[in-house]
C-alpha cells in the first residue's frame, strides 16, 4: 500500500518527502525508521549494492529485476555480483532482517513504494545511438503505481535531456498526475565494480539534480542520508545528466590523447610512458595512462550519449573513440613488426593473450579490448590461446579463444604473447619457463629484462 493511500482513521498521516508538507526532520525520521518504502529497480552490479545499502539505511526496501533467477538469489541473501567487498554481507543481512526483499513485479513494487529507484542499463544499438528501452519500460511501471507526492530518481547514466523529455512525459502521461505533484531527479550513479559499497555510502558526494526545485530538495534529502559525504545540488536533472556523461567523455578524450601519443614512441625513440609522468608532475597537466584500449560498460559508450540525438557537431568525441577503438589493431601491428624483426610472419603462430576483462580484478567483459584483439590475431592468420584468473573456460571460450590455464601457459608452443589485463595473478608467472617469446606489453606493466624475450610496450617501446 502506497502511504499516501493510508485510512487516516486507522494510521499515522503519512510522510511525503516530495511535498513540503512535513519538516525535513520529520522527513527523515520517516525514512530512516521505515515509514517511507523505497523500491530499487535494477539489481545488476550497481543495482544490488544500492538496494542493498537502501535497505540498510531506510529498512524498508523492494529490489526488482526482470531475472526470475536474480530475484530467487537475492531472496536467499545470495549476491550474484562478484567481487564486490561487504556486498555478501550487507545482502545476507538486510534480507535475514526484512529490511529487504525483491521480485520481479515492478508495477507490484511501484504500488508500495514512494521513493523510486531506477538504476537499469543504458547500453547503446548498433547504429551507436542510445537504447533506452529498459528505462521506459520501468518508467511505465512506476506510472502504474505513483501517487501523488512519490519521488522517482534516475541513477542509470542517460542522454542530457532524458529526465525533462522522456521519463517525466512517461510518468505523467501514464499515471495521470501532473508533474508538479510528483518528484523527478536525476542522482547518477558514481560507483565502480569492486567498490560499489564504498562508493555508494560515500567517496565521493551524491549530485543530485531535479526536473524542479522541490525534487532536487528532496532527492538531497534522501540522499544525505546514504551517503556520508553528502550531496551536490545542481541547477537541475539535465545539468546532473551532463555531469555524469561529461566526467566519462573526459576520461575517453584524454585516453585517447595519451594513446594518439603513445603512437609517437618510435618514430621519437622516447618512452612516452615517462615522458607523460614527467609531464604530470605540473598540477595542471593530468595526461591519462596509455594503453591496449578502453573496455567497461561506461566511457566506451557514454560519448555516444551526446554524438547521437543532438545537433551540436562532436568531432572531438567521435576521433577520441576512433583512437580508442584503433589500438587493439595497433598492437596487433607491432606484433607483425616484431615478427618480421624476427624474420618470419604472424600467420601460423600461436599467440598467447593475458587477460579479458577490461580492468584487473573486476568480473566484466563489456567492451573489453581483448575481443577485437582476438578476432584481429585470427583473421591474422595466429591461433590464439587465452587466461583470465577471474574467468572460467566457457567464459574465455566464448571469445572464440581456446581456454588456458595460467600454470599450464608455459608448457604450451607459444610464439608470442600479448598483455591485456595486468591481472594481479600474472605477477607470479614464469617468464623464464616460455621459450625466447615475442611479448607486447599492453599496459606498462611486464618487468622482462632479465629474459631472452623480445619485448615491445606500447608507449614504451622495444626493451632495451
């Protein structure tokens, strides 16, 4: 039941956090002890960990997920987002308490709730423009079940504009209720895979923008409560949608300016990689890390969130992901100059590569550099063997690649060897164990000098 739905007979008069009707503390007090039932749609890798701690702080949370199977997970207290410290915990907690449940009925949950959490995928179609279909199917849930004085707030990551045009038109239209008598913020997620917890509850300050002043109050008002270092109010939900889409577009852009460099590191016979350092030490230069590529389920699609739908020309963004696409074929290059140093090609030669995922330590594949590597090397003429420590065969096989064991490298013919993800695992491998190998070094991150390989880094050059 929806407190605004109360018997005033029979209940206490419920507490809106939209309408100004009760004082902030009292506001508060209403959400923390309970009064105020908080749906979470979305349990994914950032969806649980935000329910999770909604739970925590308010103890009166509904998780929703189309996954009948995530949603059995859950209600065990069994997390299926990996690697995500105090996750396990927290979960198994705020389910034994009660603080917590899910399902998968979102119109159900929409009913109950009065504070609404969207935190769905944004990914991208083919053409690049944005999906957003998963967005307006919840918004459409939560219209079926909003009442008056509800507040919804969006965290997945949209297109500016998302907010104001497409799920405030879908609330009102669908529901019936004016926008001015419900709550619409933007409060974007700021969290990464193996410190959502951490993030969530406080790294960094929640922004908060809403469709009106009285929906940025009150997100803020929800918000100060999860998260320790408090909230960021900004102007309003389409000035919150840029924050979030320009702090990854920034991160792409400069990636690629130290990827463009790093293509200088032999015709200059430098180490770009120290260059770069050395240019960092001036507080106003912050050049990005060079590498094999960007991979996630953020900044390799977040650019397209304003290349596509707008008029304003983005030549900048369009080049930077260009560069940033282009550097698993610029490795497979160096690869085929070693080999011709080596007097011989690519093609027939097994070539070993080191890790999928996109980053170290994080279960996630989305975009990762490795796939396009793999499907290169083998169109290449190679064939190609892969290792991940936090991916099991299946998961390696379905790259195309065929699954190897770490422990197990070494013992195979291989002729090269290509470093895509510094897992912490590869630091105990034996280099010395391979046969003379052809290494390219994608991160900067391969201390080979006292081997017999012949060793190309990217940014860094040929060992010396």
């Amino acid at each position: 039941m929806n407190l605004d739905e109360r018997d005033p007979e029979t209940d206490d008069e419920p507490v809106s956090l939209y309408e100004g009707s009760h004082p902030p503390d009292e506001q508060r007090r209403a959400l923390t002890e309970g009064d105020v039932p908080v749906a979470v749609y979305g349990l994914g890798k950032m969806g649980l960990p935000l329910a999770a701690v909604y739970a925590d702080v308010t103890t009166n949370t509904i998780g929703v997920d189309v996954s009948p199977d995530v949603v059995e997970a859950v209600g065990r207290g069994e997390s299926h987002v990996v690697r995500e410290p105090g996750l396990d915990a927290l979960l198994a907690d705020t389910i034994e308490t009660g603080a917590l449940s899910a399902r998968t009925d979102a119109a159900g949950a929409a009913a109950e709730a009065t504070v609404h959490v969207i935190i769905v995928p944004t990914p991208i179609h083919d053409d690049r423009s944005p999906d957003l279909s998963a967005l307006e199917a919840v918004s459409a849930d939560i219209a079926s079940g909003l009442a008056p004085g509800d507040l919804v707030c969006v965290e997945c990551t949209v297109p500016p504009t998302t907010c104001r045009e497409v799920v405030r038109s879908i609330l009102a239209e669908e529901s019936g209720i004016s926008p001015t008598e419900f709550g619409l913020a933007f409060c974007p997620e700021r969290t990464s895979s193996g410190r959502a917890i951490e993030d969530i509850r406080g790294a960094y300050p929640k922004v908060v923008g809403g469709i009106d002043p009285e929906s940025t109050r009150a997100a803020a008002l929800v918000y100060d409560e999860i998260n320790s270092q408090g909230t960021l109010p900004v102007t309003d939900a389409t000035t919150a949608e840029a924050v979030k889409v320009f702090e990854g577009v920034y991160r792409d852009v400069n990636i690629a300016l130290a990827n463009e460099l790093a293509r200088f590191t032999d015709e200059l016979d430098i180490d770009v990689n120290e260059a770069i350092s050395v240019a960092n030490t001036l507080p106003f230069c912050d050049i990005h890390t060079p590498g094999i590529g960007v991979g996630g389920h953020c900044i390799p699609y977040y650019p397209y969130f304003l290349i596509h739908g707008f008029d304003t020309d983005t030549s900048l963004l369009r080049t930077a992901r260009e560069v940033n696409d282009a550097m698993p074929e610029f490795a497979i290059s160096k690869l085929r100059e070693e080999f011709v140093a080596e007097g011989t090609t690519m093609e027939g030669k097994t070539v070993l590569v080191l890790g999928l995922t996109y980053r170290p330590g994080v279960n996630e594949t989305a975009a990762t550099p490795a796939g396009p590597l793999i499907d290169g090397l083998q169109e290449g003429g190679a064939s190609v063997l892969a290792t991940d420590p936090i991916l099991d065969d299946a998961e390696i096989a379905a790259f195309g690649a065929d699954p190897i064991g770490i422990e197990a490298a070494a013992e195979q013919a291989v002729d090269a060897a290509v470093l895509v993800t510094a897992h912490e695992a590869f630091d105990a491998l034996d280099w010395a164990a391979f046969e003379p190998l052809i290494v390219i070094d994608g991160r900067n991150a391969l201390d080979l000098a006292e081997t017999n390989h012949r060793v190309y880094t990217i940014a860094g050059g040929h060992s010396r």
